[in-house]
C-alpha cells in the first residue's frame, strides 16, 4: 500500500524555495520519506521497550513491528486538529 499527497505552492512560495533547492518535488519527497523514516524509528524504540518490559514477543520485520505497535497502542494516529488550508 502507498500514499500519494499532492503539495500545491503559490507562485511565491515557488520561488521562495527555488532559492533553496533546484528540484523542488525531490526536496518535499525527501523531507517527507526522512520524517516517515524518524517516526518509524520511534515506533519501533517504543515498541521494544514496551515488549521487554511486558515479556510480549517483538514481530519480525519492521512493518510488522508498526502494525504491533498500533495493535498494542504503543503508537496511534495523530488526532489532533489539521492545518488550516
């Protein structure tokens, strides 16, 4: 399974980070997938410590250890209220 967003910039903040970056789409795709990649990171350090302090057996794989987490309510979705758009 995957997940497409779409980012859409106004014509300032286009070339605001033209200034920062030659190819914007890979600049977002990279912020994106690095902080997808720190959460998952976090997950699982949460996980294992929930596992050993509760002798529970730690899935194999790191997708399994993100769907454990979420069914043993070490993780859960972000709930709070979304940015304005």
């Amino acid at each position: 399974m995957s997940h497409t967003t779409t980012v859409t910039l106004t014509d300032t903040e286009e070339k605001a980070m033209s200034t920062i970056t030659a190819n914007i789409d890979d600049w977002i795709t990279n912020a994106a997938l690095n902080r997808a990649r720190i959460a998952k990171e976090e997950i699982i350090a949460d996980l294992i410590r929930h596992c050993n302090a509760n002798d529970i057996a730690l899935a194999v794989g790191e997708a399994a250890q993100v769907d454990q987490a979420f069914d043993l309510g070490v993780a859960e979705l972000y709930t709070d209220v979304p940015f304005p758009s």
